[in-house]
C-alpha cells in the first residue's frame, strides 16, 4: 500500500472513531440485541410450565372428578367449603378444587392467600404438573412417548444415487453470509455515500488534491471506511455468537448447530464473496459520491443502486429450482450477483466454476468502479453544481 493511502485511510479510521456518532451507531444493534435478550432471560426466570413443589409447600386437592388415581397425595375427603377453611387456617399454602364437570368444562379453581396486585401467577400450574405425573404412573412409557410425542425424528435425506443430502444444512452458511451482508449495507450504506460528499460540500477539496492525488484519496478513503464497516460487523456478530453459544443446547439453537454442514469450500467461497461484495458496493456509493455536489442529491442517486441489488429477492422462487434465464442474468449482472450468488449457493443451484465465474465478474466490475470514481472525484472535485464525469476541455477563443 502506498504511503500516502495508508495516510488518508489512517487519517479517516481515526476520524471516525473519535466520533461518538460512530460508537453509537455501532453498539446501538448489540446493546439492543442484549437488553432483548435480558428481558426474555428475565421474564423466563419466573414461568415455568411444569413447576415442581418445594418439600415446605402444603398443597391439598379436592377431587370430584375422580381425575386423581386413589392413591395419589394431596388428595382430601372433604368438600370445596372445607379446602377453602383450611387454607384460610393456614393448615395448606395452595388449595386446587376440581369440579364434578370437570372433563365437559375443563375448568378447575385455585385457592390461594393473596399479597396483593397479582398479575400472573404461575403457581397454578403446579395442578396440571401434578395431574400429569398421576397420569404417568398410570400410563405404559410407550403409550406416553405416543400421546405426548416426546421424542425426536431424524431427518435423513438422501440424494438418488443414496449418498446423504443435508440441503438445509448447507443452505445455512451462505444465508448467514447473505444476511451479514444485508446488516452490512445497512450499517455502512450513508458512510460511504458520505466519505467523498463531504468534501466537496464542504468545499475543501480542491485543497486535498494540492497535497494527496485522487487515486490515494479515493482508495485510502474506501479502505477506511471498508475498515470501519467491517468493526461493525464484528461489534454485531461478537454478541451474536456469545448468545449462541450460552444456549448451545438450547431447544431452537441446538438443533441448527448439529444440522450444520462444515464445507471449507463453501465457507471460503462465501467469505470471499462478502469482500467482494463489499468492495463492490464501497466503490459504488463512493462513485455516487463524486459525481453528485451534496448529500441530498446524493441520497436520491444511490436509491437505484441499492434496488438493484436486492433485486434477486423479488425472484425467490425461481432460485430454488433449476436456474432460468432471468437468474442467470441476476447472476452476472455486477449490482445484482451478490444476492444471486448467495441465494444460489444457499439453495444448491450453482457449480462451483459458475460461482467462480460470477465472482470474477464481481471483483473485475469492483476495480472499475473504483477507478471510475477516482476519475470522476478528479474531474469534479471543485464542481459544486452538476453531475460531469467526462469533462472536456473548452477550447480557447
């Protein structure tokens, strides 16, 4: 890298990080994500489906249904008038009354000491943990197992030829990729449009060019800022992964980390494809950048850009199926082939040479926009008015 790019870049990372406004828009998604996820941690601690009595809880049913097996605890003989006494006398803490109607009304009534405004109270699910483990005892394990379906199913699926096929498995990394880079776009999409604007909105930029060339400027400015996009990204994908793995044996999350398929070839493809990718869409908006005066017309030309993009997504369904003509050109049309490559690859409708193919197309269309725009910000760096990316020399009268 030459010396003076590694100067502008050094020059804007600093710059941005100094910025509160940086910080804050970097740890707004992680802190957001965490305080969701201590609200549900906490809320969770105090639900509980099937709670278990503690040896010090005093609990007495009455039961007219004859739901209860005979010799099922807490069980008593008298009726609903003489639970309710004794839970008045303090000689039980939970009081259940189960009517004769049980089985038409589904209703059953809990009695209890109240301490006030109560909300929700959770204790009376102990009822239905304690009806469940009655009926259990009662139950051959394999019958339980069938009405309960307490068990899990193997999903097994296998190509013609009988070799093992996990296509959601494999879909799994490249849509991880596909989303990180949406996140990306997001994250980042207004400092890039804005790394170049402001300059010339600021009117110094014809002083910048005295002292560093155009190409240094504009490649020193787009590796900064690809710098500080991808510190987002980390700031983002750090808290996601510590969640993951605090609830690795989770019931949701378990079950994705055992189905995904580790593919060195897949996961190498994809991670040169977001950097490509993001290089593409870097050089694009900085492109943006210098062709227009302000932000305002800045934000109004990027639209396009960023709609062309995303265009692979209104053809969902066609990318799950052998590819058309309309995918195959999604797939090598420069905005659009990061999206398609991504859902190609997560649906398993591309070779590996194809792949290869279009992210050629991708990094090839990346170096030419970069060198567009490093054209463009040197013919129209002191340009405040109108977009004029070939300037033509007047001719002297």
């Amino acid at each position: 890298m030459n010396s003076f790019t590694w100067k502008v870049a050094r020059f804007e990372i600093v710059r941005q990080l100094k910025k509160p406004a940086f910080w804050a828009a970097t740890l707004l998604m992680p802190l957001l994500i965490g305080g969701i996820y201590f609200i549900s941690f906490i809320s969770s601690q105090g639900v509980d489906e099937n709670p278990e009595i503690s040896e010090d809880t005093k609990v007495a049913i009455t039961d007219e249904a004859g739901v209860f097996s005979a010799q099922a605890p807490y069980i008593i003989n008298g009726d609903k008038e003489y639970g309710i006494e004794m839970l008045k006398n303090g000689e039980v803490d939970l009081y259940f009354y189960i009517p004769q109607d049980f089985l038409e009304t589904r209703k059953a009534e809990f009695y209890h000491v109240s301490e006030g405004l109560e909300i929700l109270n959770f204790d009376a699910n102990i009822l239905k943990s304690l009806m469940m483990q009655d009926a259990a005892s009662r139950v051959d394990p394999a019958d339980i197992l069938a009405l309960t379906g307490g068990y899990e199913i193997e999903d097994k699926k296998i190509t013609k030829d009988g070799s093992d096929s996990n296509a959601l498995g494999k879909a799994i990394i490249p849509f991880v990729v596909g989303i990180l880079f949406f996140f990306f776009i997001t994250l980042c999409g207004n400092r890039f449009l804005m790394c170049v604007v402001e300059e010339k909105e600021n009117r110094i930029s014809e002083m910048i060019l005295t002292s560093v060339s155009s190409k240094h400027l504009i490649v020193g400015k787009i590796i900064a800022m690809l710098t500080l996009g991808f510190v987002q990204m980390l700031a983002l994908i750090i808290p996601v992964g510590i969640l993951v793995f605090i609830n690795r044996d989770g019931q949701i999350i378990a079950p994705i980390l055992a189905m995904i398929e580790i593919d060195p070839v897949t996961i190498t493809l994809s991670i040169v494809l977001f950097v490509f990718s993001a290089v593409f869409y870097a050089g694009t908006c900085t492109l943006v950048g210098s062709l227009v005066a302000t932000a305002k017309d800045a934000s109004s030309f990027i639209g396009p850009a960023i709609i062309a993009m995303v265009f692979p997504l209104y053809f969902m369904q066609a990318f799950m199926v052998e590819p058309t003509l309309i995918v195959q050109f999604l797939t090598y049309f420069p905005p659009s082939a990061p999206i398609a490559l991504m859902l190609r690859s997560g649906f398993g409708t591309i070779s590996t040479p194809e792949y290869c193919a279009s992210l050629a197309v991708i990094a090839v269309t990346a170096v030419i926009v970069i060198r567009l725009a490093i054209v463009s910000f040197q013919k129209n760096a002191i340009n405040f008015g109108t977009v004029n990316l070939l300037k033509k020399k007047s001719k002297k009268s």
